[in-house]
C-alpha cells in the first residue's frame, strides 16, 4: 500500500496497520543486526586486528607513521637496554651513539620490519 493514499474504510486501515508492522519489525531486525556488528567491532581484540590490518595495507602515510612508531618504541628500547642516564660524558655519547645507530637501522630497514610484522600478523593473530 502506498504511504501517499488516502485510507477510506476499515478494511484500508486494517491493511495499512499490518503493512505498518511488518515494516517495524523488519526495522527492529535491522537495527539489532547492526548493533551486534558495532558491538564486535569495538570489541578491543577486533579493534587490534583492525588497526594492525590496517598497517599492513600500502600507503604513504602508514609507512611514515610506522617508521615513527618504530623510531620511538626502539628509542624506548636501547634507553632501557642500554641505560638511559649517565653522569660523564663518555658514556652519554656512546649511549646516543647506540640510539641513534639503532633507530637508523630501523628506519632504513622499515619494509623488511614491516614484512616481519605482517608476517607475524597472519601466521599468530588472522584466523585461518
């Protein structure tokens, strides 16, 4: 029945009403259908595999901010590995010396990094 006609008697009423129904239950359907799809998208694990999916893709961007996440988590790393304060001189140069060969290293080598950790990616977390 269309919504622009002019019901007249009982009988387009009672037809309209069902129709009216049957609309809102199959709305009712549909939303609880997308709520469950929200509801395990923002789950944390799926939110994980998501973002690191999202890594793996190609683009300039995610390269860049990769290279800048692993820049600062090796950074992070040798200062605990290596120390972080020293009191003489010698011993911060070779501590900045360390860091910066080691994030160096890492920068330059981002795509074999980057195809370790895809590698790791499908191999532990992807389910088959």
């Amino acid at each position: 029945m269309a919504t622009d006609m002019t019901i007249t008697n009982a009988e387009e009423l009672e037809v309209a009403i069902a129709s009216l129904k049957r609309k809102q239950v199959e709305k009712k359907a549909e939303l609880l259908t997308h709520l469950h799809e929200f509801r395990e998208s923002i789950r944390p694990m799926n939110l994980l595999k998501s973002g690191l999916h999202k890594l793996a893709q190609p683009g300039d961007i995610r390269n860049t901010l990769l290279k800048a996440a692993g820049g600062i988590g090796m950074g992070m790393l040798t200062k605990g590995l290596i120390g972080g304060d020293s009191s003489n001189i010698l011993g911060k140069m070779v501590t900045n010396t360390a860091k910066a060969t080691i994030t160096n290293s890492l920068v330059n080598n981002a795509d074999k990094i980057k195809s370790y950790a895809i590698a790791i990616y499908h191999n532990l977390i992807k389910k088959p």
